[in-house]
C-alpha cells in the first residue's frame, strides 16, 4: 500500500481524478482528517474539505507506479 498527497480542489479535478481511478480493478482510499471514503465515488469525495489536500491511498502495490503517472496533475509534492 501507498499513500500520496493529492489536490482536488475543482469540480473538474474530481470528474477527471474519479473517472482515471475508476478504470482500475484494485482498491483506492480518499483520507481527510478521520473521514475515510472510496475514491471512486463522486458523491463521497463530494462529502469531504477539498480545498485541503487530501491522502491518496492506493492498496495494490502493482498498480502504483502507473497511477501516479496518470495521477500527475493531482499530486502534491
């Protein structure tokens, strides 16, 4: 598992950042403060402070390397 710092402070980010993750099999976690959600959901990342960055959490360790390249315009160095 891995987490990375993401921005998701625009209706547009959210429909781009949900639509990417969406296309992969494995699991993806949105953490902001004590608020746990799916990262495939709209409606759930929706629910969350998105002008803060938020923690990405990627649990199939196979598929990072290439959604932090898709990823890229999201994260947070």
């Amino acid at each position: 598992m891995k987490t990375i710092k993401v921005s998701l402070n625009s209706i547009d980010k959210v429909k781009v950042f949900v639509n990417a993750v969406s296309k992969y099999d494995s699991d993806f976690d949105l953490v902001s403060g004590r608020y746990v959600i799916d990262a495939k959901s709209i409606m759930g990342i929706f629910s969350l402070d998105l002008s803060k960055p938020i923690e990405l959490m990627i649990h199939d360790d196979s598929v990072v390397e290439e959604v932090e390249s898709v990823l890229q315009d999201f994260i947070l160095e």
